[in-house]
C-alpha cells in the first residue's frame, strides 16, 4: 500500500453482466479505506486519451442492476505497442493513479500483465466475462446471468421445436471454451452440446447423428459453441444437410443477447466480492494478481495462471448430457 493514494478503475474487452456491481464495490471500498478514485472510460484506449473522471460514492448510485459497464469498453490497437503503453503511464501520472483495477477477460489481463511489467505498476485483475475461461477462479463475473439467459432462450425455442420433428442447432458464446455450451446444454435438457475441447478428438456430429438422436422424441435441440472448430452452427447445419439430408435442420445464433441483461443475484453477489477484495489485495501491497473464487472463497491468482488458455471443462458432463438424453 506504501505511496497509493488513488486507485483506478477500467473495463476493457467483452462487457458481461455485473461488471458494474464490480465498479461499485471498487470505488466505494476505496473511498471507504480513504483512497481517491478516478473512473477510466472506454478501457485502454480511454487511458491513452485521458478519459478520466473523479469517483464520488454517488457516481456508482443504482448501477448494482444494470447490464453493460457505465464506464464504457473499447478495443484499443494503440495500447498494444510501446509507445502507446507509454502514453497511457504518463497519463496516469498526470492524473495521480498508483494502482489499477482492471475488469475483463483474458486478453484485457494479457494486457494488463504487459503494462505492469513494463512499468513496474501495480495493477490487479477481476475476471469480468461470461466465456468462464479464465484460469484460476471457479467462476467468472457475467457467466451464471448469461447462462440463465440461454437457458430463457433454449426454452422458447423448445415450444416450437416440439411442434415439428427438426433437428435444432442453437449457437452460443464461447470461441475458445465450451462452457457455455456444456453447462446450458444440461439446464436446458439439450441432446447434446458440441464444444471445442473435444472436437479434436471425435467426431461429435456423426457421433449425435450415429447415437441414433430423436429416438422417441419429436425433436432435438444440440448447443454449439461458436468456435471455429467446431464450425459453429452454420457450419454443422451445412454438414447435416450434404451428409445426413433426411433430417431437417434449424440454426438460431443466440449473439450479443448473452451479454445483455440485468445480472442475476450470483452475479451481483461475486463481483460484490471481488470488488471489494481487489482493494483490499492492493492494500495488502498484492500486484499482478486476478481475484479468483474456489470453493466459495477469494484467493488470489498471478496474471500469468489465469490467462492460460487450458481451464478444464467438466468432462463427466458430456457423459452426464449422454445418459439423459435417452
């Protein structure tokens, strides 16, 4: 804690649902601890162009309930060399930041372990994305409220699926990790979820298709994670329709509504926590870290474990969605 006196805060990448429960619990611990705050918009690249506010308490008023980020987020190619990484220091020496609190998903913390090396600053990390792929943290911030909206999707779409005898391929979030994909598939009662951790290793269409899918039923939904890999739903749809053309096929792309929505109760209580956490890891004097959860408590985890590309799904669940959509 040795010389900070004001904290800032930014989200940056993907938004998710809960990352202003995260603003809120940030700003209003540090100004409780005695800290300044400064809010940070549009990410990086409002770091680069000085796009920074003093944060009262009242600042964070009524926002625990909202989707988006009232600090808005950005892509920033800028920030991705040297001298734009330098820009964005100067500007936070200008405006007297110590430490930052950085909310996002991978690449944002990729990014944010880069920019404390470079600079020796101290920086830490709330995972802010409904992928669920960052490693070190059982959960992510946005990933149960956008579960629960493909769970609210799949089940209207199963109203008019079973009034016809189709096969349904319902495309989900979720480029490099399934999820999603898995875990929505088993609320929603789905046939099958086709993810790309194991779409190396079997064919999972032909496996659907050979399993002898629909038995008794009058149609099947199949989630999809949206990655190339997989071939997204388009892709799989496609294949159906050269290789197994008896069946009739229906794609829907669920898209940007996963990231809407007002965050559930989960959501509101993890980024509460994590808010509030990553003050108090910079009062510890902790940095380059990520506030993860496991096993319902806080830990902290170094930026370069939770941004490795290899978080394991839960592969009893893929047995799990066999066994019940007999």
């Amino acid at each position: 804690m040795l010389g900070i006196n004001c904290i800032g805060i930014l989200t940056s990448g993907g938004d998710a649902p809960g990352m202003n429960a995260a603003i809120r619990a940030v700003t209003r611990t540090a100004l409780y601890n005695g800290f300044e705050v400064k809010g940070i918009y549009h990410g990086y690249r409002g770091l680069l162009n000085g796009e920074i506010e003093t944060f009262r308490t009242e600042n964070v008023s009524n926002i625990i309930q909202l989707g988006g980020t009232i600090l808005k987020t950005a892509r920033s190619k800028e920030f991705q060399t040297p001298e734009g990484r330098r820009q964005a220091f100067e500007n936070m020496q200008r405006e007297h930041i110590d430490a930052l609190v950085v909310i996002g998903g991978d690449g944002s913390l990729a990014g944010a372990r880069e920019f404390a090396a470079e600079f020796n600053f101290p920086i830490v990390g709330l995972p802010g994305t409904i992928d669920n792929d960052l490693s070190g943290t059982d959960t992510t911030i946005g990933y149960d409220t956008a579960l629960n909206t493909i769970m609210e999707a799949v089940d209207k779409i199963r109203d008019t699926a079973m009034s016809h005898e189709r096969l349904f391929f319902i495309e989900v979030m979720g480029r490099n990790a399934g999820f999603l994909a898995l875990n929505g598939a088993i609320a929603t009662g789905a046939e099958a979820a086709i993810i790309p951790e194991i779409a190396t290793e079997v064919d999972q269409l032909a496996e659907l298709i050979q399993n002898g899918f629909r038995k008794s039923k009058s149609s099947s939904i199949v989630l999809v994670a949206e990655s190339e890999v997989t071939g997204g739903a388009m892709g799989l749809a496609e294949r159906v329709k050269q290789e197994y053309p008896e069946y009739e096929v229906r794609v829907t792309i669920l898209g940007h509504i996963q990231r809407g929505g007002s965050p559930t109760a989960a959501d509101r209580i993890l980024a509460t926590r994590m808010g509030e956490a990553a003050v108090d890891a910079i009062i510890e004097g902790q940095r380059n870290v990520m506030v993860g959860i496991q096993d319902d408590k806080l830990i902290y985890v170094p930026f370069s474990k939770a941004i490795r590309d290899d978080k394991p799904i839960n592969r009893d669940l893929i047995q799990t969605i066999k066994m019940l959509s007999i």
